[in-house]
C-alpha cells in the first residue's frame, strides 16, 4: 500500500537534473545521443547483416550487396530513432505536463518513440523484433512480480514451460502447418523433415550406395582404408533395425546416431565459437587457452542438448511405431515430453520464453484462422510498443529485474544515459530505484561515465 500510494508522486525538478545531467539543454542532450546511437547501431548491423551474408556459404551477388547496404542503413535509422526519440519524448512530456511522473519517465515516451522506430523498420522484420523484445519482457515482468511477492518461483518452471511448448510446436510440425515459418524450419534441421506430416519416404538406390567407390584410386592408400572402414561401417548402419512403418529412409539405427551425431557437434562448435569470440583478447594473450576452452564442461553442454533432443525425440518416435504397429502425428507427444528433458543440459529462459511465446503465436494465427479468436491487425506493433515499455520502465525504475545482458545493451546503444539518469530523484516512487542501480553496477563492477558532452 505504501508504494502504491507513492507511485502517483510527480517529481517537480528540470530534466538536465534528472535526465541528462551533462548538459542543461534538451535538444543539445537529444542530438548527441543521436549521432551516439547511429554509430552504435550502424556498428550492430554491419556485423549483423554481414554474419548472414557470410552463413549462406557463397559470393554475394550485386543486387545482394545493395539489398543489405538498404537493409543496414534502414535498420540503424529504427534503432537510432529508438534512442533519440526516447530522451526527445521524456523531455517533450517534461514540458507538457510540467513534472515527471511514473508513467513520463520512461514507459510512456517509450511507447511513442517505439512506435515511430518500428514503422521504420521493414515490415518482415517487425515480427521478428516483436518477439524478441516480447521475450526479454516477459521474463523481466515475471522477475517484478517475483520481487513484488506476488507470485512465487516455480522449481524447474523453465523446464515445464519448454517440456509443453516445444511438445506443442512438434504436434503442430506432424500436422497441418504453415511451411514457411522460421520455427518449423528449426524443427525440421533439429528432429528431421521425415517427421513432417506430408513427408513421402523415397525410393533407396542403390546408385547412392555406390558412390562412396568411385574414385578410391586417386587417395593415398592410408586415407582410402579409413573412407572405406567408414563406408562400411556407415552402409552397415543404414541396413540395421529396417522397418517400412517408419518413414525415414535408412535403418532406425543409422537415424538416430547421425542426428544426434551431427546436432552435437553442431551445437559444440557454435558454442565453442561463441565462447572463443568473447574471449579473444585471452586467447590471444595465451593461445593455449583455447584447449581449457575446447575441453570445458560449459562447451558441450548446447551439443549435448541438441543431440540428445535428436536422439531421444528419434528413439521413442521409432520404438512407438514398432509398437503400435503404424505411424500417427500423436507420437510426438511422448517423444517430445521425453526429449524435452534434455533441457536441463542447457537451461536458458531465452530459449524456454521463446518456444512458448512462437507457440502462443501459432495457436493464435491458428484459432484467428478458424474463427474462433479475433483477428488482431498490426499486432506485431501493439506487442513491440508494450513490451518496449516494460524493459524501459523497468531500466530506468528497477534495472535489477532487468536481463543484464539486455542492461549491456542499453548502456552501449544510449552512450551510458541509461546508467546516469539520477536515481535517487526516482525514489519518490517508492521503488527503490537507487539502490537497485547499485545492485546492478556492482555486478557489472562499472561506473557509468559520459560518453559526450554539447
């Protein structure tokens, strides 16, 4: 009761003392974070947009090259709009009601500037940055009402939420479905395109086995004895545990070992990659770092999740079938409960949030689709412009609830303002907002400083 009776507060103070304190004008303070925030961001989605070019495994060609000059400098504008329109929002609303309160302090100019940022932004990426964003504030809302005791932590939560999502997602993938959504793609690279509900089980032949022989004359006599003991043991595989139930071309066997095989040395060579990125500068120091790299527990753990999902997903679909004596779209539902358990190797809310928000979507689009939900237009926009809100409120009132990585991100993009706004003025709403920025920079171990001064 005390803090909801302090949260209809105002504080009557200029916004140079609370805002941006470097400098007394507002439009000195809004353009500076403006050219701040183009160089950050154009700095972003170079090496975005570059990285994507770079995993499609080819020379780009010119038109490609101008799609993603377009594309680049489209997208610093949205982001450099999203800060510079956030501080040009809070001062405009200073002036307009006379005082800051809860909600012009940072949800509401938010949700303004948001507003004009994704309108910028190319349409087939709107829905993308909705998501996102509504994943960071999901799990942000969720730590408020956690901090607030309102409601509880669950044991293994994260664990329930993507055990019944990805359940879901994988019910979905064995029936009637919309191919060209970026989530069955995942699936279909993650559990295989057999699983699918319309896969036709090709022809085997036997040209396909033989190419393995073709040109053993030409490789040194070692190297052709290790690619023929491979070979064999490889067609060997392919032959065990046959069954024309199963839709997959190849033997049970050979099924379940090379995409549990291949998913986890996927999954260790993209974590090994990220970790060697981060930590360059040591590695570097110290080459032989990247062995205690290459051999740590933390290394295999997305590998092990990955290819154990696979596997177990694979082996219980098989051994269903053998069982029930045909195949059915419902086998998915222990498997995927039992594969879900894999998670554990590699708990990350991200993940979990994700999988349940791209379900929610889907049930949505689904039950839109049969009439039996409304038909929501530009939702997209309405879920971005609310979650924003959120994250901004709570960045600026309660950064502890805040993902740290996302805390990062704020401080880069906004030349540090984030950290500088005073927070001991925001007090007056009785969410202790001083004392949760020194929560958070401590962990951070950083000092807010000032990037630049008009």
């Amino acid at each position: 009761m005390v803090v909801a009776s302090k949260i209809l507060n105002t504080i009557n103070t200029p916004c140079h003392e609370l805002v941006h304190p470097w400098v007394t004008s507002c439009c000195d303070a809004s353009t500076g974070l403006l050219i701040h925030s183009i160089q950050t961001s154009f700095r972003i989605y170079v090496t975005t947009y570059m990285l994507t070019l770079l995993m499609k495994g080819r020379k780009p060609t010119k038109k490609e090259l101008k799609r993603t000059l377009l594309s680049i400098l489209q997208s610093t504008a949205f982001l450099s709009c999203h800060s510079f329109g956030f501080l040009s929002a809070v001062c405009l609303l200073r002036r307009i009601f006379g005082n800051f309160n809860v909600l012009s302090i940072a949800s509401l100019p938010c949700s303004l500037s948001s507003l004009v940022a994704i309108l910028i932004e190319r349409p087939s990426r709107r829905g993308v940055l909705s998501l996102y964003v509504t994943n960071v504030a999901s799990e942000t809302f969720y730590n408020m009402m956690v901090n607030r005791g309102i409601i509880k932590p669950i044991p293994y939560g994260d664990l329930f939420i993507f055990g019944s999502s990805i359940t879901l997602l994988l019910y979905f993938f064995r029936g009637q479905h919309n191919k060209t959504d970026s989530v069955y793609s995942l699936l279909r690279f993650v559990v295989g395109n057999s699983e699918e509900n319309d896969y036709l089980k090709p022809l085997l032949s036997s040209e396909i086995l033989q190419l393995g022989k073709s040109n053993q004359g030409t490789i040194r006599k070692a190297i052709t004895g290790i690619h023929q003991a491979y070979y064999t043991i490889n067609s060997e595989l392919k032959t065990i545990w046959t069954s024309d139930i199963c839709p997959h071309t190849y033997g049970c066997l050979y099924y379940i070992l090379s995409s549990g095989t291949r998913l986890f040395l996927v999954g260790y060579a993209l974590q090994l990659s990220l970790k060697s990125l981060l930590q360059a500068n040591q590695i570097l120091r110290k080459p032989s770092y990247i062995l205690k790299l290459m051999i740590s527990s933390d290394t295999f753990r997305l590998g092990a999740f990955l290819g154990g999902f696979a596997s177990i997903y694979r082996i219980v679909s098989c051994v269903m079938r053998r069982f029930l004596g045909k195949d059915s779209k419902y086998i998915c539902i222990p498997a995927g409960s039992l594969a879900s358990l894999t998670y554990c190797l590699y708990r990350n809310n991200t993940i979990a949030l994700y999988v349940m928000l791209k379900t929610l979507q889907i049930m949505y689009v689904k039950g839109s689709n049969n009439g039996l939900f409304p038909d929501l237009p530009q939702a997209n926009i309405f879920f971005y412009c609310f979650s924003t809100a959120i994250l901004s409120h709570a960045a600026i009132l309660e950064p502890h609830n805040l993902r740290p990585s996302y805390w990062k991100f704020l401080q880069s993009l906004s030349g540090e303002i984030i950290g500088t706004v005073d927070r001991y003025y925001l007090d007056t709403f009785g969410l202790k907002s001083s004392e949760s920025l020194e929560i958070v920079l401590k962990k951070n171990k950083h000092v807010p400083s000032h990037v630049f001064k008009f």
